[in-house]
C-alpha cells in the first residue's frame, strides 16, 4: 500500500499541477519576503522616528538649560557635543533671544548675528513654526520653538534638521523589494525553462520517433523515464502502437503468405491430378516395353536397360516434384511427440551417405554429454533436416564438410548445420524463404519455404547467416521436450 508521502512526490505530478504549484509556491514566496521586508522597513522608520524624537527633546531640553546660564563658552561646548552625539537628523541648534539675534548655537560663525528663516513652506503648529526649504533633492526643516517660562517668553529655540534618512529608509526598502521580487521570479522563470526542458525535449524524441514510424521503421522504442507524468504516459502509449502496428504488420505479412499458400495449394491439388495420372501411365508403359521388348542380344539388352533405367529415374524425380508442390500448398496435419535428436540426426546422416560419399563430403556430428528431445512431428522435422541436408550438399559440388551440433538452453533446443559450400550471395540471403526462389538449376525453390513454415508450425524460428564463397549456417529452434530443457 503506498504511502501518504509517496502520493505527494513532485515528480509523479501533472504537468498542470507542477505548473500550478510552481505559481503557487511563487506568490508564496513573494508574499513572505514582501512581508519580512515591510516589517523591517517599519522597525528601521519607528526606530529612526524614535531617535529623532528623542535628538529633538533633548535639544529642546539642553537648549532650556542653556538659556538660564552664563558662561556662554559652555552653553557652546554643550550644543557642539550635542550635536555631535547625535549624528543623525539633528544638524544645528541655536539659542535666539526674543529679537532673533542668535546668542548661543553649536555653529559659533552664527553667534551675534540675526536668524533670518526663509523657506518654500511655512507651517504654524500652535507656538511652533515650521520652514521647510529643498537643496538637491533633500529637504531641511528649520523649526523654531518658544522658550515661555509662566507668561514670559525668553527667546527662542532653533533647530535645523534633516529628514533624510526616513526617505533613504523607504529607497532602501523599495530596492530591496525589487531585488526580491527579481530573485523570486528569476527563480520563477529558470523554473519554467526547466519544467519546458523537461517536457519539450521528450515531445521533440517523440516526433522524430514518430517520424522513423512514418518512413516504415517499426523497431523504434522510446525509454521511458518512470516518473508517472503524463510524458511517462505518452511514451508507453507510443511504444504500445509501435508494438501493435508491428504485430498487425506481421500479421498481414502471415496473412499474405497463407493467402498465397491458399490459392498454391489449390493450383498444386489440380496440377497433381493433372500430372500424376500421365506420370503412373508412363512408368507402367515402361516397365511393359522392358519386359516386352527387351532385346535378347546382352549388349543390346544392357544398353536397352539403362535407357530404360533412366527413363524410370526421371519419372520418379517428375513425381518427387509434384509431391513436394502439393505437400507445400496443402495445410499440415502435425502429431506432437517426444522426438530424440540423436535418432533423427543418424538416421538423415545415414540416408545421404552414399550421396555424400560419391561428392566426397565429411559428416561431423558434434553430440552433446546428454541427449536432446524435441517436442514435434517426427515426419516433419525429419524433412526439415533433409532439405537443409540437401541444400548444403548441392553448395558444395567439388566436396567439403558438413557439421551438425545441437544444444539446449532455457527450454529451446538449437540444431546448427554448418557447412563449408559456396555460401549465398548477400542479394540473395533476405529472398532464400521465398516460395519458387531458387539460384540452382535443379530445384523449384520450395525447400526452405517449406522448412521454414514446418518449424513456425512447431512454434520455432530458423535462421541462416551466409556470405558468398563463405559458407553457410542455418540454425532451427524447437521447444524442448519436457525433461530436456
């Protein structure tokens, strides 16, 4: 049973759920690293209102001390050292008395000279006015604040800040926004480039497979990737018809072939009655002209004898011929049995030897440590051996060698016939299973056809590997008899 775990891998996702949560996981991340941002962009702006506020009610407070003293060198020194504790916001204080002239500030330049305030704006908040002036892109605010202690006012406080680092707070927080909303969707965008890589290339493979299929090759198979995704799906479904137009172009091959076999066996069924009937007559006229007019002379008789001997031999291989057509057009009536290898082997061995005797060729029989059985039609395999017999006697005109091995490996047996004739020309190999094919004069080229659809029969498979003046090799596979695997 799969687990919760399992069922939430990325990789077995579909694609419109990858994408989703890819978008998904982009605002996430977007909304986080806005809202971190913000948060500390609200703490950095309090914390500098904090400190201004605090830099202002000081001054305010010192400025108030000040005032009520008399050695004015230290009412100097205490805003100078004010000002300089307080490195942000807070520029200049000035102590002015009630007719604006400045009699202490943290610039001495400007003690005893009269403060002249001018601004772009000017604001009254209750006692407090407020001018606020713009140099380069940066605004200063000089704020004057009365100095009333009971009914009396005793001057004035001047203070001249900057504001600045509230704006550079806010610049500095929008620049990081932008950089994190850059680095989210370049996140975002190499995503989707991989998720695009990772789809288009398989849908690429898939056209040119595609296209391979169209040219006539039914051999091409995609590897899947097991992630599950709908690519996965795609591929198996595409291998899937590869796999069947394959089968279903075998079978019309096999059906072809039978519908050949078909209308042969027809014509073979009337050539043999056509053929048959002349052929029984003639072989009967001629043993009657033999016992009838046989002359008495011995040279003359022995003469007459072999003429009539090679009449009768013509005859036979006449007769042997039409078999062999009719035999190949009809359908086959097999009878499974245990069929031993070793038998079948000697007995066509023995068969042939003569013949290969006469053609000076070499029979090698190459026995396994245990004997082999097949399961098949005795009759049928043993005509299966004799054609390839037959064939690899007739390569080899001026004599050589025959070798016969056979061998089992998981529940199929393998008979090899090699042997070293004139081999087949490399033209001619993919056409030697056809019916009527044939380079010999001798012959109506339906030996291998036949051979070949014995051993399809028996649900085996034949192949011959050959190269002209090379000899050849032709291999049958049968299931083994049970117990010989």
């Amino acid at each position: 049973m799969a687990s919760p775990l399992s069922k939430l891998n990325p990789s077995r996702l579909s694609l419109k759920a990858k994408f989703l949560a890819m978008m998904v996981s982009l605002c996430f991340l977007s909304a986080v690293s806005l809202f971190v941002l913000y948060n500390r962009a609200e703490r950095d702006l309090l914390e500098e209102v904090r400190q201004h506020t605090e830099e202002i009610s000081t001054a305010i407070q010192v400025s108030i001390e000040q005032m009520s003293k008399s050695d004015k060198m230290e009412t100097i020194r205490d805003l100078k050292d004010l000002t300089r504790r307080r490195k942000k916001g807070l520029k200049e204080i000035s102590v002015v008395n009630n007719f604006r002239e400045v009699i202490a500030s943290s610039n001495p330049r400007l003690i005893g000279r009269k403060l002249h305030l001018k601004g772009e704006s000017v604001k009254n908040i209750g006692n407090v006015t407020e001018y606020t002036t713009t140099t380069d892109g940066r605004k200063k605010y000089d704020i004057l604040l009365p100095v009333i202690v009971g009914k009396e006012r005793l001057g004035y406080i001047h203070l001249e800040t900057e504001f600045d680092d509230f704006a550079d707070i806010a610049r500095k927080n929008h620049r990081n926004r932008l950089l994190a909303t850059f680095a989210i969707f370049t996140i975002g965008i190499l995503a989707a480039f991989y998720l695009a890589d990772r789809y288009t290339s398989p849908i690429q493979d898939i056209a040119e497979a595609a296209h391979k299929v169209a040219s006539g090759d039914l051999s091409v198979r995609l590897p899947r990737a097991g992630a599950g995704d709908e690519i996965d799906r795609l591929t198996e479904n595409f291998n899937d018809m590869v796999k069947k137009l394959d089968e279903n172009r075998a079978l019309a091959v096999r059906l072809k072939e039978a519908e050949h076999l078909s209308k042969i066996g027809t014509l073979a069924s009337g050539i043999a009655h056509e053929v048959r009937n002349p052929l029984n007559f003639i072989n009967l006229s001629i043993d009657h002209i033999a016992s009838v007019h046989a002359p008495d002379d011995p040279v003359k008789r022995a003469a007459f004898s072999s003429g009539i001997s090679s009449i009768k031999s013509e005859v036979k291989r006449l007769d042997e011929m039409v078999s062999t057509f009719l035999n190949f057009g009809k359908p086959m009536k097999l009878s499974f049995n245990d069929v031993p290898l070793d038998a079948l082997i000697n007995e066509t061995v023995s068969f042939l030897s003569e013949s290969c005797a006469e053609q000076k060729i070499s029979v090698e029989i190459k026995r396994p440590e245990t004997p082999l059985s097949v399961t098949g039609d005795y009759k049928h395999i043993k005509t299966c051996l004799m054609n390839i017999f037959l064939n690899a006697m007739q390569s080899m005109p001026e004599g050589g060698k025959i070798s016969v091995e056979s061998r089992a490996n998981n529940g199929v047996v393998a008979v090899m016939v090699d042997d070293t004739g004139e081999g087949i020309a490399p033209e001619n190999l993919p056409r030697i299973f056809e019916p009527y094919f044939t380079t010999k004069e001798v012959g109506i080229g339906l030996g291998l056809a036949l051979t070949k659809r014995i051993v399809e029969e028996h649900g085996g498979a034949i192949v011959v590997r050959s190269g002209f003046a090379c000899g050849t090799s032709v291999t049958i596979s049968l299931p083994a008899a049970r117990g010989h695997a």
